[in-house]
C-alpha cells in the first residue's frame, strides 16, 4: 500500500495539479530551520474540498501519508513529509471568501496568507491580528495554534478561529464551530483542531475574527539595566489593566545584534518594545501611565511616539530580528526555542538561559514576547559542524526542563513537529497518551502527518 | 454489571461518604428546569483526586454509570442521572489552594462556587469575570463551558480556563494545559474537556485566569421604540471598538415582569443595560461616548452613573430577571431557551420569535446578552398541563431552526444535556458522529453521563 497505487485515481482527479517529478518535490522538502530536507513522492494542489475529500479517500484506501502545507514557513518541521507520500499544497485555495463587516469576521481558505488577508481588509476599517513574523498561511497558523506580537491583547488563533471546515482522514467533511461568537453545544472541535499541526484533519475553510482598526496607535522602546525591572515593568502594568498591544522583550545580545545589522544605535541592554492601541487620547495616556512604571522600576526615560513612521521602523527593526540574529554569525542556520512560563517566573527563566549560554559555544541572543512569558533564544548552529547541533539540542533541552519545572510549556507558539516531540511525554505524561487515543479514533490507519506529535 | 458490584469498593473507600438511600438520593434527581426527576442509586463525596480516581476504576470495573455533580444549578438537566448508578458530588472539594496575584491566576477544586472564590479573592484586587447568574460549581461552569453578562468583555470560560486535572473513565489522571498564558504543544485536551458535560471525565482541579478588578465602573439603561435600535446600537458600540463589560437586552414583557416583582417602573419597551470597566476617566468617556450612539439609534436619553448603589440596583435587578420572569406566572415552570446567532442577525432571530411567541397560548419574555448575540426566552409552562410543554418545546425547536438558518448555535451558554440533544444531530451534522468517536475512544464502556451530548 503505497502513493503508486492511488496514483491512477489522483491522476484522473487533479490532472496536471498533481506533481510526482521536478523541483516541486524539493521545494517541498524542505524546513525553515536546521531540519534535513525531506522530500514528498508527489505534490497535490487541490482547488476545492471536494477534491481534497478525494484525495483523501484516495490515500486512506491505499494507505498513503499525507502532509498539509501552507507556505512553508513553520519552525519545527510540521509540513515536511518525512514518511514520503502525498504533500497537498494549498497554495491555490487562497480566496478570501466573504467578510462580514457587521459581524467582524470573514471567511477564508486555508492557502491564504496572513498578509494577504489583511491587505484585503484595508479599507473595511478591520484587520486581522494574529502575527507570528513570518507571512504564514492561514490554514498554518490555524494548525499550529499560531500567536505572536499582538497575542497579549488579542489572543492566539485559539482565541480568534472561530468555525473550521475540515476534511478527516477518511475523506469525510465536517464542520466545527458556528459564526456565533459563543456556542455550549457539544465537544469543541474547533479547538480540538486548532494546533493539531494537520494530524487529525486538513483545514479546507475557515471562519476568523476580525478586530476594529485601532483609531490610534502610540509605540515607544526603553531600556533596563537588568532583566529584572523589564519583567516587573510588565506585570505591574498587567496589573494596572493597561492595556498593551504589544510588548516585546529583546535581550543585550540582541541589541548587539541589530547595531551590526542596521546601524541601530541601541545600548547592550535589555530593551522592551511596546505599543498601544485605542482612541488618541488614551494611547497617550496608556504611554504616560506606562512611562511611570518604567521610571519606577529603573528604566531610561520611555521615548514614545504616535507617529506613524517612527512606530513603523521600530516593528520593522523587532520583525527583522531573526534576520539580523542570523546575519551576526554568517553562514549560520537557526535551533529557535520556543519556552513559555507563567510571567512571574519570566526573569528567572531567562537568567537561567543566559547563564546556560555563557558557558555555552554558540551564540544565543533572546528575543520574546514578554506579556505572554513566551521567549525565543536563536541558538546560531554552523551547518558544517555537527557538534553545534547537539549543543543547541542539549541548550534546548535544557530550556524545556526549565519551563516544566517553572510551571509553563515546550513551545508557546512554534509548535511540536520534529523539534519539540521528545518533549511532549515530560510535559504531558499520560495525557500525551489520550493525544495518541484520538488520533487513533480519528486516524486509524495512521495517514495523516505520520511521525508528528503524537506518540 | 451495575453498581451493587461495585458497592463493597466504594464503602470501603468512602465510609460514610458513601450514600445510599434517604433524602440525598432526592436531592440529587431533581433539576433547575422542566425535566422530571431522575434518582441515583447513590451518591459518593470525594475529597480527593485519589479517591476520585479510585472511584472510577471500581465503576469502570463494574460498568456502573457515573455523572458528576456540582452546585445543581444546570439548566438543562446535565447532572441528572437518567440511567441512575453513581452520582459523585464535589461539595467537599471545594477549596481554593493557591492564588498568585503576580500571575493573575488560581487554583482550585471543582465543588468552589464563583461567589465563593470572588469572596476570596476580594482583598487581592483581583477577581473571577465569568458569570452565569447561578452561583454554580467551578467545575460545573468548566463542564457547560459556562458564560455569561460579562463575556462581551472577559470571554467564557473557553477562555478563563488554563489547565486542568482530570479523572477519566478508567481512572487514570491526566493532567491538561499549564499556567503559561498559551501553548502550541499538542491536542488542546483543556478545551475539549471545557463543555463536555462529565462524558470525557471528572474534573478533580482546575487553574483560572483572573482578571485586575475595574478601578471605576460606570453603567446604565436606556430604552427603544424598536429592537432595531437597540441591536444598531451595540454594533455600533463593538465597532467603534468602546470595550464594554456588559451589554444586556431585555425585551418590553420583561421590563412588565420587572414592573410587577420589583415595582421597577420601566417603560414597556425593549431595554438595554450596559457597563463599563476601567479608569475613572475612561468609563466616563465610554458612556458619553456610547450616549451619543444611543441617541444616534433614537434610543431614550442615556442615564448612566459611577455610583456603586445605583450600578447594584441595575445588576440586581437584571439578575432576578428569571425569577420576575417565573413570578408573572404563578406556579409556572420554565423551558429556557438559549440560541446566540451572528449578532448582525440577532434583532432579525429575536423578531421572528417574538412573532412567533404572539400566536402561542404560553408566554416567554426575552433576555439577553445581546453583544454575544445570545439571547434565552424563558418559556413558562403549567406543570399540571402537558399541552404547555409540547407548545414549548416547539417554540424552542423552531428557535434553534432559526439559529441554525442564520449561522448561529442552538445553545449559547447552557449546554446540551437533555434539552438541547435532539438538535445536535442538526447543528453539526457528520460533526456530531465525530463526537461520538472521541467519546468511544476515551470512555468504551460508556459509564461517565450515559444518554447526554453523544450519539
């Protein structure tokens, strides 16, 4: 049981949209971190979910993986195929289907990109929020329970997905989750799938939030002598229910990072990035109000601005760090961690990492969204040696123990895919065995993104 | 197989938290609403996941059915025990064991009333948003996936839930989710056991997150000729992205059942009572802000206040509304309704019903928490005749025709149990097999809450 004996029937389905030779197959094999490539036997690019329930019930009769893939852009290996078979890339179920002004949601195929979508929103005065860096696909992130900058204010894909379409293993279509912005009726599907990482099912449609375009924007940066008051700055304005669009945490490695870069001009200090959305007044007065805090726990004087270019070339600074981290050792490839505690325990879980990586040989500057305790080292691995890897996995591992032990998780935001499974037993125990329980009730044969997150 | 087998386990596990016969059984058959009563053959009072666990694995053995049992207050006969066996009540597990300000979160055992935790938590500055009106278990909310007048502003308890201890049918414990504020690792298995109403397992603890308590709060009522105002109203208030804590309809028969329980003077119109929460200056400018909205929708003159007793008054009022409701028909059960549509489509779904409700020989007042677009009519039926309660239960089927038709969900916030289960098969159609596959998976035998939310 293998892809050439379903090949017959998803030949005469897709035609020319399935792909069994060339530089599509390595174009999906590959991963945006250190991964090895990993190469599909065949490429679908199915244009409808009829097709895609199709190609399901094709693969599930003859027994053949499947691996979903969006734009490639996840960090741990997710849509790398590393059991062969068919990739079903989604890249033309990219329509954005209906936006529901009214309602602040919008309908939406899986292949559509972050971006794109909210390019398309500009003039409905609504946005979509979720910002994970990369431009992701929809369907991605859905699958991955995606966040990023903005999650302290507007959640994760959890928080903002509201209904799915999904076709299972067998080929059969569901739909979770309804346009009401509530519902008690049942198990909750929807969120059973969000982060699934296309091991239960393929995302065909989905229905997100939108959000009002702030009327006002205020954004600033400081700096601390030590982690310490940055991590206090934050939870006292947590505290204060001011209410923070962004605050991001960059460590003096990185600063170091982005004056190689471009020419910052920052301190080797630790920093904080935050910014503030609502009518004009209050973004001024959430500014102020934030600006006391930092002045009393020690920060340099909170310079902030309401100005759209300056606030737009300090985002573009804070998106352009992977880069700027990468650029600092040429030739470079990237282990990223992924930990996330409860905030506070936040300070000790970063000096603990940077008093790991002090000792360690490879670099590892500290990039994180501090209102989630979420926190990234971008550990700098020389493709050419094979003793970077395994340091940056034993500094990774390490990392993990860490969030376990502070009461938080392996990966906030990334995902499991290759990189975190050997995680998943710590920090789940025996519910890491329920996981495997419903993939087996839903997946029996084992088709769907075989060798990925569950046991 | 049934629960004399198991008899010996249990007495000698539980004393005499073991009961089998007297009043107890009484007083767990009966339910909040409509439904007949329904006995267990006992009833067991845990004080601790061990025994909880121990529970389980003898009625797992023995096959005898086991529902849980919180506060009693479910709306839709969720805790009753319609194929007897055990009924295992968390009245003695109902301790607060942790808060920790700095993370804004607590845990808890399942049998904690929400009064009782925000009691608790007064003095920390804190508190606990979910409200349903009942003074529930915790666990019961987490099992509904309660919400309730605050979740326009808080979210449900899909949302202010983080992680979770449970006991499943075969009595293993597992444990879900961790106090970090979000994870990419895995099955989100905290949400699929949020609403699933005792068939997955028991819940034994749980981790809430909480929330600053609002430094001013100001809030008030205004009056419409039509629904069409009122509904404008608040879509126009959620767009302008003006965060209100509460929003809450009450239709032109309320405001009269108000009139005759509390002498309330309110015109016979179709109301709305909202709240803001925040700083001083800032509720005041929410409700100037949402005034001109409200004359903008020709709404009456917008009276509002910053005065806790004129703002308890309101809220106090609001929250008797089910027993004004059940008083303007002495000796009157309820069938509560509770459909939430797309809130574009919400003047639309309580128009219809009003209409439909004119031609009925029952009454049924509107309620509302209209920026969820949730509304319950409470359906009041002689318990003496029966030809009351078919008429209710065909309005309501019609209802939840209607919250499908429009994009919606046949229950907002009450859940499924026996009320709502006829109407699964039609919301989720293939969805709903789905649920009944998760359920054969995690509980074969079938003993946790036999007949409710499944196939």
């Amino acid at each position: 049981m293998s892809l050439p004996d379903a090949l017959d029937t998803l030949t005469s389905l897709l035609g020319n949209r399935l792909v069994t030779s060339g530089s599509d197959l390595a174009n999906h094999a590959r991963s945006e971190s250190h991964f090895p490539d990993a190469a599909p036997e065949a490429v679908a690019y199915p244009e409808t979910t009829e097709e895609v329930s199709r190609i399901m019930a094709a693969c599930h009769a003859h027994g053949v993986p499947v691996t979903g893939w969006g734009a490639g852009s996840s960090l741990e290996a997710q849509s790398q195929p590393i059991h062969g078979g068919l990739v079903v890339d989604f890249s033309r179920m990219n329509r954005l289907l209906e936006v529901r002004p009214e309602d602040m949601d919008a309908t939406l195929q899986p292949g559509l990109t972050r971006e794109e979508l909210n390019t398309e929103l500009r003039a409905t005065g609504l946005f979509f929020p979720v910002d994970p860096g990369a431009n992701a696909s929809l369907g991605g992130m859905a699958m991955t329970r995606a966040s990023g900058t903005t999650t302290v204010r507007y959640g994760s894909m959890r928080d903002n997905v509201l209904a799915l379409e999904v076709v299972l293993a067998d080929g059969r279509v569901i739909r979770t989750g309804t346009r009401a912005r509530k519902s008690s009726a049942g198990y909750d599907l929807t969120a059973l799938m969000l982060g699934s990482e296309g091991t239960l099912g393929l995302v065909t449609e989905m229905t997100v939030r939108l959000h009002p375009q702030p009327e006002a924007i205020s954004a600033g940066i400081t700096s601390f002598e030590s982690l310490t008051g940055a991590v206090e700055t934050v939870m006292e304005t947590i505290q204060s229910g001011i209410p923070m669009a962004r605050i991001e945490f960059a460590d003096a490695a990185v600063a170091r990072a982005f004056n190689g870069y471009a020419n910052a001009g920052m301190e080797e200090k630790p920093h904080l990035m935050v910014e503030f959305h609502g009518a004009p007044e209050q973004v001024r007065a959430d500014a102020e109000r934030f600006a006391e805090i930092v002045q009393d726990n020690g920060g340099s004087p909170f310079r902030w601005s309401d100005r759209p270019e300056e606030r737009r070339a300090l985002w573009d600074m804070r998106h352009k760090g992977y880069y700027a981290i990468l650029a600092s050792r040429p030739g470079s490839r990237a282990l990223i961690t992924d930990i996330c505690v409860p905030i506070s325990r936040l300070a000790e879980a970063v000096e603990e990492t940077q008093e790991d990586l002090a000792t360690a040989s490879i670099p590892g500057p500290i990039l994180g969204h501090v209102g989630d305790g979420n926190f990234h080292a971008i550990l700098l691995v020389d493709p050419d040696r094979p003793e970077d890897l395994a340091e940056a996995q034993a500094l990774s591992g390490r990392m993990v123990e860490r969030a376990l032990r502070l009461g938080g998780t392996s990966t906030g935001e990334h995902g499991v895919g290759l990189g975190k499974l050997a995680y998943m037993q710590a920090e789940h125990g025996e519910a890491w065995d329920v996981m495997g329980t419903l993939k087996a009730a839903l997946d029996p044969t084992g088709i769907l993104n075989p060798g990925k997150l569950v046991p």
